[in-house]
C-alpha cells in the first residue's frame, strides 16, 4: 500500500514547474522547407504562436472611456514596449503604463487605472506596433516530438524570414502513468527500508517521506530529460544547467526522505561486529 499519491507528488513537482514551463520568442529563420531546430523538444501539442512583427508604422487609434475603464483595441497579439497612450494626437500629454493604465499585450486590451493621469469619460489616442500570427498547416508545420518547425511554401511566411515562436515544454515523460510508478518505486524501497510494523501506517511521517521519494524520482527523470536535449540548438550549456539543478533537487529530496525514515527503520538485527579487547593483566 502507497503512503502517498499523485496529488500530493504533482503538488511539489508543481513548485518545480516539473510538468510543463512556457517559453516566449524563440526566434527562427524559416528557410525553404526545412526544418529549424527550437531549442526545446517535447511541445504541448497546440501551445505554439507563430508571429512576426509585418509592419514599419505604428497603427494609431482613439478610444473612449464614456462607457468603461476599459477598451479593446482593432488588433491583438501588441508587441510590448511599443504602445503609446496620449491625450491627443498632438502627444500633448503622454501617459505612463502601470501608473496611468494596463495593457493586456495578447487580447489588446488597454484599461484606465483610477487615479492615474487619465481623467474618467475621456478619449485617448493610442499609437501600438502587434503582431502577425501565423497559421498552422497552412503557413508552417510543426514537430511535436522533435520541437521543429518549417514554413510552407504556399502559406504567407516568406523564405528566409524570422519568425517568433511561443511554446509550451511538455515534460510526457512525467504523466500520471509515470508519475504512479515513481510511487510504486518509491514504495518498494522504502518498504524494504521501514520495520514491517509500519508497512500499513498512517503516520504523516511516512506519507511526507514517501513524497519526497517519489519527487527525487521524477526529479532524476526531468535531469535526463534536460541532457538529452538535442545537440547543436545553443542550449546545451542551458540543458546541462539545468540537468544539474534537477539532479541536485533530486538529491535534497531523497535526503529529506530517508532523514524522516530513520525513526521507522528496520533493526539490523545480528550479531554486532567483534571489537579489539585489551587484556588486563
């Protein structure tokens, strides 16, 4: 019988961002129909945006806010550090992001924050740079697995182009099905490590150790994962960092399990090994 669970372990390998971490603005050159190389593998399948910044003139529209604090803007997907918000086109007066409003960068959304410089039931103008998104399977395909993207040729993405890639990392390795049998791993060892006295306990302490165990497991798997990047995509020196950091992780936690098991551990049993006696003369 498990102590522990896979909430419990997807709880602390949460903190860990051990299932999946996002990555923004990978930038690629879309040669041809080849493939380029993402520096990371295993994608959550659906998670990319492929985008490209199309334009050399700052789009410019005037909102209101009559009716809301907030507005939505003619495009989504705004290229941060380009947005200009001012009381007139004059730029008579500019106002200040995160002291005056906030900008929603992907659904182009701009909100007026009460008490900043923007007075309530105004028009402001807005001058913003945003983003082309691509479409897949009809301007590039995308590898999964492999983490490689490539344009088409009959899409709108130009040969040679540089294009921005967001991205989810999805670490498969680490699904339920795995993640149980760090469980039953983990279990098994501290089985043949506890005094059989405690094989159906409810003690806190063995749930809490069987936890760590298990994340020192998983732990190992995300440092292979990380080696095993694929050679010649300029991470490798990110790869084997990280390798690292997850196998010294790995080792905190199996530490902090056997440290909370040593109260449970079986007795030796035997007989003791024989000492020197000095004789007494």
């Amino acid at each position: 019988m498990s102590f522990t669970n896979i909430d419990l372990v997807k709880k602390h390998i949460g903190e860990h961002e051990l299932g999946s971490v996002s990555k923004k603005n990978a930038a690629c050159q879309l040669t041809g129909e080849t493939y380029f190389q993402l520096p990371h593998i295993m994608l959550q399948t659906g998670s990319e945006k492929v985008k490209a910044k199309e334009q050399n003139i700052p789009i410019q529209e005037t909102m209101s806010f009559a009716s809301s604090d907030s507005m939505l803007l003619s495009h989504q997907e705004l290229i941060p550090d380009t947005v200009v918000v001012a009381n007139d086109s004059s730029l008579g007066e500019i106002y200040a992001e995160n002291i005056d409003y906030t900008i929603d960068y992907d659904n182009g959304k701009l909100t007026r924050i009460p008490g900043g410089s923007i007075p309530s039931r105004v028009s402001v103008v807005i001058w913003y740079f945003y983003y082309r998104v691509y479409v897949k399977e009809i301007d590039y395909q995308i590898d999964y697995a492999k983490g490689q993207i490539r344009r088409k040729s009959s899409g709108e993405i130009e040969d040679g182009q540089w294009v921005l890639v967001d991205y989810t990392v999805e670490y498969s390795l680490l699904n339920d099905e795995v993640i149980e049998n760090a469980i039953k791993e983990a279990n098994d060892q501290i089985m043949q490590y506890i005094d059989d006295a405690y094989s159906n306990s409810t003690d806190q302490a063995l749930v809490t150790a069987e936890t760590y165990l298990a994340v020192s497991i998983l732990g190992n798997i995300k440092a292979m994962e990380a080696i095993n990047q694929p050679v010649g995509t300029g991470s490798s020196g990110q790869a084997h960092s990280i390798s690292l950091a997850w196998a010294k992780m790995s080792g905190v936690y199996q530490g902090q399990a056997y440290e909370i098991l040593k109260r449970f551990r079986k007795d030796p049993g035997g007989f003791c090994s024989p000492h020197a006696v000095r004789s007494i003369r």
